[in-house]
C-alpha cells in the first residue's frame, strides 16, 4: 500500500513539491548563514517524494537550545507559510474519502515544515 501511495503521490503534485524544496534548500545554501536552514530544506523535500510509510518524531536534547533559536528563524523566515500552505490542501483532500491518506501526509509535513529542527524522519 505504502508503494502505490508513493507512485500516487509523485503523480498528483509530490514531485514538484520536491523541486520546490530542492531549489529552496539550493538557493538558502549559497550564503554560509543560510547552510542550516538548507539542509532542512534538504530533509524535508527528501521526505516530500516518498512519505508514505515514514513518520516524524522529535529528538529531544539532541541539539539543545540551538534548535529552539532556529526554529523560530525558520518560522519567520517563511516555515509559517509553508506549514499553512500543507494545512490548506491537507484539510482540501480530507474533503473527499479518496483523498484522505494524502491529507493526512500534508500533515505530517506541515508539522515537520513549521519546526524541522530537532525532528527525524524514520
């Protein structure tokens, strides 16, 4: 099931969704300041084109108060938006019964997208 979600979900929007988190992550790792806030860009469009079967959680101690401070960066540099943007079409798929699963995945991402310091995709 895992794998025909996938093949769905690259079919109606997942890969592009990908490129969007690849040319972000690109354009945010040429300053030396903008390296972290890259690689989460990295994370997240990795786990972007394959998220059914994967699941988030938090590490916690693992970065200390470090990941506080780039969360809150990463929110106001644009993770509130992308985070409202994964709840806007994940509350219009939940719309249908079809949809739901798909849904349910911009949720897991709009979670990871508001704070992706301090989490890990297993």
């Amino acid at each position: 099931m895992n794998l025909l979600g996938n093949i769905l979900w690259l079919i109606f929007g997942g890969f592009v969704s990908f490129i969007q988190y690849m040319i972000s992550g690109f354009l945010l790792c040429l300053t030396i300041i903008g390296i972290p806030f890259g690689i989460q860009c990295f994370k997240i469009g990795f786990f972007t084109l394959f998220p059914f079967g994967r699941h988030v959680r938090e590490v916690p101690g693992q970065t200390g108060c470090l990941a506080t401070i780039f969360n809150i960066i990463w929110i106001f540099i644009g993770g509130i938006w992308i985070a409202l943007g994964h709840l806007f079409f994940g509350l219009l798929l939940c719309i249908t019964i079809i949809g739901i699963p798909f849904g349910r995945q911009h949720f897991k991402l709009m979670s990871l997208s508001f704070t992706p310091f301090g989490k890990e995709i297993y």
